[in-house]
C-alpha cells in the first residue's frame, strides 16, 4: 500500500490526528495568504451580511408609528436629498468596482444599501406626498393612499433610469471620474440630514441601529481597503478618501443622536 493512501486511512482512523493536520494545513495557508488580508476578507464579508439588514431599523423607526400622520412626521425630519445622494454615490461605488472587477467582498455592502435607501426614498416620498393630501378634505383615506402610490411612479422610474445610464451607458472613464466626486457627494448626502437636525434640536427620526452599524462597517472598510492597498494605484487612494470622509460625517450624526437623546 502506498505511503500517501496509508497516511490518508491513519486519518480517517484518528480523528484527533486528522484535526490537528487540518489546523496545522489551515494555518499555513493563512500564513501564505497574509494575516491582515485573511481578516481583511473575512470583515469584508461580514459586513456584506449585515449591511443586508442595516437600513431595515431606520425604515421601521419611519413605518412603526400607528398613524399616518405620526409617521409622515418622522419622514419628514429625513430628507430625501440626504438619502438620494446616498444612493447615487452607492451607484456608482458599485459600478466602478464592478467595472475593475473587484472582489465582492470590497463593495457588496454598497449594493445592498443601495437597494435600501431606494426604498427608504420611496417610503419618504409616499409620505410627502400624504403630508401635501391632508388638506384636501373631499378625497378619503383610500383614495389619498392609491393617489400617493400613483404618483410614485415617477420616482421608480428616475431611480431604474439612474442605474441604466451609470452601469451600461457611461463609459469608464466617466464611472471613474464620478468616483472620484464620490467623495463630495458624501459631504452633500449628510450635510442637509445634519442641518434639519439641528434644525428640529431632535433625531427622534434616525435610527441609532443605522448610524451605529453604518460608523462600525465604515471603519472595517478603511481597514480592508488599507490591507489590500497596492502602492501607486490612485484608485485605491479615492476609495480610501470616500470611506473616511463618510466615517467623519457619520461621527458627526452620532454626535447629534448622543446630543438630542438628553
């Protein structure tokens, strides 16, 4: 009997031999791979998972309210300029890392949050435009409900239209230009969310599960984009800008709900 078959059947044999060979093969090849970029994809995938569910408290804060008025209320303290440009910028985050073929694991989060925050935009919208319905005293319940979804209609379209151009119509050196100014379009999407706080002295409307997990996958992200950095890339250097930039203003967001909350 061959040698490599005899060791295999002592394996199959010895369950605690075959363990340890298996941590002993396990650990080698994390030691080839690289500590920080094991951990680095092991992050990076975790935070695609959670960021599956990371919008879902902010749209039940919004949702929870056994009103329409109580929950047109708390839409009305987001604003949708806040969460369209949220959602542009994950846009095109996905598309340029799709377009460089990064890993999954590198952008995941922002397809998934981006699919969120379109529906986010549209739950703000339905209730805007039942804010602008109660006025009208000859229509009923129903008939203020079935108006308001109808009219959502345009905004289903703007967003499918958005992703059409950004994914299959610019070419890629637009893709990468914009992100570039993803940077800045970070800056815009949360200023006005900053100002009508302060605004309403209140953050009654945000989620502390939301921007709290938003801070924690921001910073995993300047650690996996810092790990796999390749020296001389620019591109790695924008995303690395993008995700401090968001973590600088998130902080600032967390600072209001600890502010407000007293």
């Amino acid at each position: 009997m061959s040698s490599p078959l005899l060791m295999i059947i002592n394996l199959i044999k010895d369950p605690e031999i075959s363990n340890k060979v298996i941590l002993k093969f396990a650990f080698r090849q994390v030691k080839a791979i690289g500590y920080a970029k094991v951990l680095s994809m092991l992050l990076g995938a975790l935070i695609v998972a959670a960021s599956s569910v990371i919008k879902i408290p902010q749209i039940k804060k919004i949702t929870a309210p056994p009103t329409t008025q109580q929950r047109a209320a708390l839409a009305a303290g987001v604003p949708q300029s806040s969460v369209r440009l949220e959602a542009l910028a994950q846009l095109i985050h996905v598309t340029y890392n799709q377009q460089n073929r990064k890993s999954f694991v590198l952008y995941g989060e922002s397809l998934l949050l981006g699919v969120q925050n379109a529906v986010l935009l549209l739950i703000l919208q339905y209730y805007k435009l039942r804010r602008q319905s109660e006025d009208v005293q000859s229509l009923s319940e129903k008939e203020k409900t079935a108006q308001a979804l109808k009219a959502l209609a345009k905004p289903v379209a703007a967003i499918v239209a958005a992703v059409v151009v950004i994914n299959k119509v610019l070419p890629r050196r637009a893709v990468l230009t914009l992100q570039v100014l993803c940077i800045p379009l970070a800056i815009a999407a949360k200023i006005p969310q900053i100002q009508r706080n302060e605004q309403l002295q209140s953050t009654a409307h945000l989620s502390l599960v939301t921007i709290g997990a938003n801070l924690a996958g921001l910073l995993i992200r300047v650690f996996t984009t810092v790990s796999n950095f390749k020296r001389g890339r620019t591109t790695d250097l924008v995303l690395l800008g993008g995700y401090f930039t968001s973590f600088a203003l998130n902080s600032v967001l967390m600072g209001q709900i600890v502010k407000y909350s007293h």
